[in-house]
C-alpha cells in the first residue's frame, strides 16, 4: 500500500485500536446479556403484585447497553477493515460513526450519572410496597394476603435477606420463625433488603460506567489516528 513512516505506522496504531475498539463492544455486549439474563435480576423482574409490576427502567439500560456493543464491534471492524485497506471512504465513514457514538456515549453517561440511583430506588419503592401490605391488618383479602407473602418472600429468597432496615429485619425474622407469618427465607438471615438492592444494581452500573469511560478515551484516540491516516493517505503520491 501507499503509506510510508510514520503514517504506516499510524495505520497499524490505529488497526490495534480498532481491535480493542470491536474487543470492548464484545465485551459491553457480553455484560448486558448477563445482566438481562443473570438470575437474582430475572426473578425480581418478574414478580408482579396487584397488577403492578417491578420498575422496568433497569431493564431500559441494558436493552441500550446491547445496542451500543452491537454498534461498536460493527464500527469497530468497518475501522479495522479501513486502516488495512487504506481507504478514504471507509476511514472518513468510521470517523462519522465514531463521532456519533462518542456523542451518545457522553450522553448516556451524563444521563446514567445524573440517575445512578434511579433503578435501585425504584426497586426499593416497590418493595416497600410489597412490604407494607403483607404486614398490614388492613389487607382483609386472605388470598390476596397470601399472594402478597409469597411475592415478598420471593424477594427475600432472591436476595437473600428481610426487611428494609435492621429493625424491620429483625422484626420480620422473629415474626417468620413463631409462625406469625411466612415472608423470610429458610436461611434465617438478619441482612436488610435496602442495602442488597443497592448492591446488585448500583454496583454493576458503577462498573458499567467506568468502562464507558474507557472506551470514550480509546474513541477520541482513534478519531484522531484516523484523520491523521485519512490526510496521510490523501497526500501519498501512490494515490
């Protein structure tokens, strides 16, 4: 091909780029489908209780996760197969793309930022809902009363704990072992469910986060590399 010193090299730079570029889509993609599929999430995403179901905004997230890692390992190979080939239309075509998506990249994490919390205290709410009416006396109905005890139950199982705080655990914990009511897991456990909700949501959107923030880097590194190839490529007197 055309390109000589340090354009050459600009181009390989750029090839190895591409390929942790299409690497880390793989990667992105991978980790949304096990957080669509992974078990705990499932279970409570299912669970429905007087015709209203667990917050849906979780879901929203991972469903947009797995159209950003699609669309990255597509670009990443439309730059991989641009830099080898040393084109201007495949090279100028990758840098639309990656701008567009470095633009939506900056966007979801400015908007995941500023609703870090949002799907965990989603969670919480309904939960305490659920909560609230299978310990109330004023829920008269004892087949919906019993739904309802199964339902929260089902939360405790998942994930593995009982009661929003300490003290509603504890309450809920004794209540359950003299037969008073049936809403904690067989493990007996003293864990609150506030704080495991926070764990399995807004610790792996943390860990999403940072590795948006890694592939933005690498996206502003390639949109670079690939001007400087594109104008190198335009100047060779092989073209």
């Amino acid at each position: 091909m055309g390109v000589e010193g340090c354009t050459k090299l600009m181009k390989y730079l750029l090839f190895c780029l591409n390929f942790i570029f299409w690497l880390a889509g793989g990667v992105i993609l991978g980790v949304a489908l096990w957080l669509r599929h992974d078990q705990k999430i499932s279970n409570l995403m299912s669970l429905e209780v007087d015709g209203a179901q667990t917050p849906t905004s979780f879901y929203i997230c991972v469903h947009i996760l797995i159209a950003v890692g699609t669309v990255m390992m597509v670009v990443g190979f439309l730059g991989c197969y641009g830099a080898i080939q040393e084109s201007q239309c495949l090279l100028g075509t990758f840098f639309v793309c990656l701008v567009i998506l470095f633009a939506g990249v900056i966007a979801a994490g400015i908007l995941g930022y500023m609703n870090k919390d949002t799907v965990s205290k989603e969670m919480k709410k309904f939960y305490d809902s659920v909560y609230d009416m299978a310990i109330s006396d004023t829920l008269n109905d004892h087949t919906k009363k019993k739904a309802v005890e199964q339902v929260l139950k089902a939360f405790h199982e998942t994930l593995q704990c009982c009661g929003k705080d300490k003290v509603t655990s504890a309450f809920s914990v004794i209540t359950s072992k003299v037969g008073f009511q049936d809403v904690c897991s067989s493990q007996w456990t003293f864990v609150d469910c506030h704080g495991k909700i926070d764990e399995l949501f807004s610790d792996k959107i943390y860990l999403v986060g940072i590795a948006a923030l890694v592939v933005a880097v690498i996206m502003i590194f390639e949109m670079i590399f690939s001007m400087v190839l594109c104008c190198g490529i335009r100047n060779s007197p092989v073209y």
